[in-house]
C-alpha cells in the first residue's frame, strides 16, 4: 500500500506530491525497507508510479538498491556469510580470489549492470592470464556463492552466472606410488633425513593424513595400548604465524588404527625425541607434538616438502606431493581388499561417493579381483 502526501515546493502550487511504499524489514540489518518518490506535479501522476513499483513488487521484479556495487556486495558477502560457513584456510582463500581476481575485473559493476556477456569476458581474461581451467573454475564458484546471495537479499532478480558454462577443470591424474617403491622410500629417507622426517613420512604412508594433521598431532593423541592415532586438529601455518584449527570437516575427527610396524616406528622415534628434549631442558619449546623441530617447535611445512622431494630424488623414485602419500596410502588399501567404506572412513571423507570418485582409477583392479573371488567360490566343493 502506497502512502501520498504533499512536499512544500518552489513551483507555482507550492507543493508536489510524493509516496512510500513499506516493503518489511531489511534481513541484514533489521531495518525497515520503504520505496519513496518525490517530485510529482499531481498526484495522479504518483499514483502511476506507485502502481508500476507495486506491480513489480508483487511479480518479485523490484530492485531496492539499483546502486550497489559488486566490490561492496561481494566484501559484505564474505563477512556475514562465507566467514561463518567454511574453514579459515577455505576463506583466506576466498577473500584472496576476491581481492586478487574478481574486484579487479568486475568490481566497479553495479549488481543490476552485470550480464553473462559480463561474465564470459572475465572468464576469457582468467584464461588469458594463464590461470587453469580448475582455478578458473573455483574463481567461479566464489563469485556464483555471492551472486546468489545476493538475489537472496533482494538486490538483483536472478543471477547473471545461471546462464554461463565455466571451464570445467580436468580431474586430477593422482600419481601414487607401488608397495615396492613405499618401502624403497622409506628405506632411503632413514639415513638422508633426520629421524622426525622419516617418522612422519611413514605415518603419512602407513595411515593417509594430511599434512596439516600431521604436524597438529601430539602424543597425547596416540594410544599405544589400542594401536590407535586420534586424529583431533589441524596445524596451520599462514602470514600470522603457526595456530591449531579445526579439522577440514566433520567426518575429519576420526580414530585410526595403526599396525605394529607403525607403532614400533613411532616408539623409536619418541625415544630420540626425548633424548633431545632432556639435552636442550628448558630450551626446548614442549608443546607435546609428535612431529616438532629440535626445540619443540612446530615444522614449517616448505621444510617438510623440502625433505621429502630430497629423499624422493635420492630413492630415484617418482616424484609425487607430499599429500599424494595419502593418495598412495588409499590406493594400496583397495588393492589389498579393504572396502571402499573402511578407506572412506580411515581418511575422513565426509561421504563413499567422494572416496570413490578420487579413487576410480582402482576399481579396474578391484573389479577383476571381485570376479576371480567369485569363479574361485564356484569352483568349490560343497
């Protein structure tokens, strides 16, 4: 319902006439949200205004704030939304794509300029950049969360992205390593690294944590008695220094079972550790972590890497990432038997579909198992 009135004005009747529209409360801040005209000559005039705004009122067609600007939606987007739904590494990547690639290209937009054709040139000059197809593709995904946003807050109507293809990232070719070439390594990385290295590497081989779980694990979280490593938080290291976080997911929390080699592995090594602990006394920086420094301080994780490649190259071996030991780790599990479950859960996928997705390139070998299983059975006497 529109609400007329008369505004004193310097023209010949000394008045015009103008109008508000309530429109509820602003979602965000709680505020009410009016639409107001002025400057009428009659009131008929206003009156068919009115009825064009509250027409596209009624047909979800209206825009309140016409003048926001991409840059300014997309800032406010990060901290009331995306802060609150992913993890502080995921966003300090999303606020660094924001500042980095999607403010630069698109920012002085208004919201109600922007179109597809928009779209399509920022994507073809990403790909002029060089970025590849499944940066490009995240770039996307972070501008589309917030575009969505803003339709539900009412600043545009629909979302330019909806009518766009993005590039679809090819899917990783994960290079892992044989039982053979495991053991070769872990060989080779006991006497060309220090005894934390070859440690740790045989912890992310023998149970497929991530790095960032492995340098946050303190031994309080391993139970020797039940041959069991509680995986419990995440170590992150940025340009605010080192900090324990929450874990990737939910499903990430999980208890892991280690076998005897492992356990007697990481025995060994809390001896040396405390050898040195004892040596360096009020030195040493005890923040109970497994895998430390000399002095109890955290590992950077470059160093990590560095060790890892160089013990990689001296094994003459293929090179892969250091989080491909966990890939590696998944692998041998399948193609010793385990189910496709266990291997979800052991790694804390948040659900079988993504284990399985990731680790398609097995199922050949599982497959061909599975159907010599079955002929053995049938072979069988009753």
């Amino acid at each position: 319902m529109a609400y007329f009135r008369k505004v004193p004005a310097k023209n010949k009747k000394g008045y015009t006439y103008s109008f508000t529209i309530e429109l509820g409360k602003d979602p965000i801040t709680g505020k009410r949200k009016q639409v107001t005209r002025r400057g009428f000559e009659t009131k008929k005039e206003a009156e068919v205004v009115a009825n064009e705004i509250e027409n596209q009122i009624n047909k979800n067609t209206f825009i309140l704030d016409s003048n926001v600007l991409l840059s300014s939606h997309i800032e406010k987007w990060l901290d009331l939304i995306a802060k609150r739904k992913v993890k502080e590494t995921t966003f300090k990547n999303y606020r660094r794509v924001v500042k980095n690639k999607i403010i630069p290209l698109l920012g002085h937009f208004k919201l109600n300029e922007i179109k597809p054709a928009h779209i399509e040139h920022f994507i073809a000059k990403l790909l002029d950049e060089g970025l590849s197809e499944r940066y490009i593709e995240y770039i996307f995904a972070v501008l589309y969360g917030s575009m969505e946003k803003a339709v539900d807050w009412e600043l545009i109507n629909k979302n330019p992205l909806d009518k766009v293809k993005v590039p679809r990232g090819r899917r990783r070719k994960y290079v892992t390593w044989t039982r053979e070439e495991v053991n070769k390594f872990l060989n080779v990385a006991k006497f060309v690294t220090a005894p934390v290295y070859h440690a740790i590497f045989t912890t992310a081989l023998y149970t497929g944590m991530r790095r960032g779980e492995l340098l946050g694990l303190k031994w309080e979280d391993v139970d020797f008695d039940d041959s069991t490593i509680h995986v419990r938080r995440n170590l992150i290291y940025d340009d605010e220094g080192f900090r324990f976080g929450t874990l990737k997911t939910e499903s990430s929390e999980r208890d892991i079972t280690i076998e005897d080699y492992l356990v007697e592995c990481l025995k060994s090594y809390r001896i040396k550790q405390l050898e040195v602990k004892m040596g360096l006394g009020k030195l040493y920086d005890d923040q109970d972590l497994i895998f430390a420094r000399q002095d109890g301080r955290p590992i950077y994780p470059r160093t990590l890497t560095e060790n890892f490649n160089r013990a990689t190259k001296e094994a003459a071996l293929p090179k892969i990432r250091i989080h491909d030991c966990r890939h590696t780790h998944a692998t041998l599990l399948l193609e010793a038997g385990v189910s496709l479950k266990e291997v979800q859960e052991r790694l804390g996928h948040s659900s079988i579909k993504m284990t399985g997705d990731i680790y398609a390139h097995v199922t050949p070998k599982i497959k061909a198992r599975t159907a010599q299983k079955f002929g053995d059975y049938m072979k069988l006497e009753g």
